[in-house]
C-alpha cells in the first residue's frame, strides 16, 4: 500500500481527499496535519469519518512526515505551500499542490497576483495538473500542481473551441457561479449563512480575481497565443458545484450539431468529460460529489454566438478529485481507481 500524507486535513478540500482515499485499494492514509487542531483526531472535526479516519492530526513538520508518507498532498492556502514542498520534493517525496503556489509559469505574474514567489526554481518543474490537457506529462512528474477549480470548468469548456481554431479568442467572457465551500472553511462575514442564504452575488467583478492568469496562461497555451478574457465569480447559496456559462464569437458560420459533434470527439476518450447531446445542458446537481465535468454547448440563433455551459463539483473535480486523478497517474494507476463513483442525487 502507499502511504499518503494529507497537508492541510483540517478544510474542505483536505476532507475531501480523505473522503475519496478511503475507497481507493492502493493506498492508505497515514498522516493528517493541521496547525490549530493539533492532537485532535481528526474524526472530532469531520464526524463524518468516524471509524474510517481516527488519525490524530499532527502539525506540519516536513523531517516528521517523509518518515511517514511516499506522497504528499499540501491542501494549504498559497504562500504556506511554498515554504514545505521543496523539504518534501529534497525527501524524494511526489507532491501534488492544491494551492496557487506552483500554477503560473512566471513568478512575476505570481507576484503581481499573489506576493513574491519564494522558490520560483521550482516553476519550471510543476506540471499543471489537468489531465486532459497534460496526461503524459503528469505521469512524469515529481511536482503537480493542481488546477483551480474555476480555471477546471472554464478550460474544459473551451478546449475544443481553441484547439479547432473556431472562435475569436478576443471574444471569451466566462461567468462562473460557485458554492460557499470554495470560499473554504474558516470563518468569514461573507460566507455566514445570514450572509448567503436567499442571495446570489457577483465578486471579484473587474477581472481581480486571483484565477484570472492561471485561466489565461492555460487558454493561451490552448489557443497558441496570448488572450485575455472576461471572467466573473459569483456566489451560490449551495454547498459545492460550479457551473460555468462561457461566451465566444465564432470565426466562421457553425451549427450546434457541428459543435456538439466537435467536444464528443475531443472527449471520446476522457473518462471523467461527458459532452452532452444536442440541446441538453448541465447541472451541478449531476455532477455533486463526482469527479465529472458535463459540458453542453450551442449557438445563439440570433446573435451568432457560440455559449458553452460547463459543471463540476468544485471539491472534487475542481480540487481533490482531481488531485487523487494526478497520483493515479503519477503512480501508474488506472486513472480512474477509487473515482469511479457516480453523482449523489438527490
């Protein structure tokens, strides 16, 4: 069995990990950390883990962990990342980073939406970590750092679009709705019940949020040059999901059977892409606690314009599915071994 070691146990995204790893036959989970909750078995904050995880959560030391561990997820906010991946990459310990640490290629992009970069060495060797854009890579991989879960639905939604050349990359505007558990666990106004319930809100309105570069370094790659978009959060009173409505102009007259027939292709082979049929649309509630992304797409009759909709469930393809997907094949895994389950509906 590999040893895993979950950094950063005590979020929504650390829970999830384990929640996921537990139904996985090839590995185990042998050490959870958190700072504020040291001492406490872990199953006293997630309840829901009882008698399946009661492992006692530890803090952060990197020289007591590799002891532990053969990989390592580091589910830490950006900047804590950075100050222990390189201790577990020296240990010859694989991680895979769900923070923004190790996303963006440049360190000055990271600087100029984030702060300095503490060990930008690092940047040239982290693989982005979405599978359908860099399988091959990923298998070779000793650091991965895995997509955002905005960035995920957006991506997925236009891969097709760009590789195909269809649409005016000068024309992308993407409006994403969240659930709360993006904005993670810890306590903040904006995220208290009486703050969310019955409200449905914009944020980081003015192409300020920190998703911003890593969306467009990932489309730029896609479309073979440099592009900016248009991109706005909003906040859903729902616990997870993502659905993503994206928006481009096409270079040249297409059909709705043209383009559904486009995305099938592109994701004939993608176990966790399901290109839905002409005229059918996605919904968070399909995908809740899978590691799926549906995308429906189609053309506006009136205005010409190509909309793409897209759905995750923002922990698990858009975090720690994803992750478990990126050490499946950095391990030489199925890439689907303990993902294999479908959406909780209702």
């Amino acid at each position: 069995m590999i040893r895993i070691a979950v950094a950063g146990a005590s979020g929504y995204t650390g829970l999830e990990l384990i929640r996921l790893l537990d139904r996985h036959p090839e590995v185990t989970v042998t050490s959870v950390t958190s700072e504020q909750s040291a001492g406490k078995p872990i199953s006293d904050l997630f309840p829901t883990l009882r008698g399946r995880c009661d492992l006692l959560l530890e803090p952060l030391e990197p020289a007591v962990i590799v002891q532990k561990a053969d990989l390592v997820f580091t589910a830490l906010p950006h900047q804590s990342a950075m100050a222990v991946v390189p201790e577990f990459l020296t240990a010859g310990k694989p991680v895979v980073d769900l923070s923004a640490d190790y996303r963006l290629h440049d360190p000055a992009v990271y600087a100029a939406w984030y702060e300095p970069h503490k060990n930008p060495e690092l940047l040239p060797t982290a693989v982005y970590g979405l599978p359908e854009l860099r399988r091959e890579a990923i298998k070779k991989a000793r650091l991965v750092a895995n997509p955002g879960c905005y960035p995920t639905s957006i991506i997925l939604g236009l891969k097709p679009l760009l590789e195909a050349g269809l649409i005016d990359p000068a024309t992308i505007i993407a409006d994403s709705a969240s659930g709360v558990s993006g904005a993670g666990r810890s306590a903040k106004v904006d995220s208290l019940y009486c703050e969310v319930n019955e409200g449905f809100k914009a944020y980081g309105v003015g192409g300020v949020h920190r998703h911003t570069p890593e969306i467009e370094q990932e489309l730029s790659l896609l479309a073979g040059q440099p592009l900016v978009i248009t991109f706005t959060p909003h906040l859903v009173p729902m616990d997870r999901g993502i659905l993503s409505t994206i928006y481009a102009m096409p270079l040249r007259e297409v059909t709705p059977e043209e383009l559904v027939a486009l995305y099938a292709d592109t994701y004939r082979n993608e176990p966790f892409v399901r290109p839905l049929p002409a005229g059918q649309f996605p919904s968070t509630a399909f995908v809740r606690g899978s590691n799926f992304c549906d995308i429906g797409v189609t053309v506006d009759s009136r205005t010409k314009r190509i909309i793409v909709v897209s759905a995750i469930d923002n922990l698990v393809k858009g975090a720690a599915g994803q992750a478990i997907q990126n050490m499946n094949l950095l391990l030489g895994y199925p890439e689907t071994l303990g993902l294999e389950g479908l959406a909780i509906f209702p």
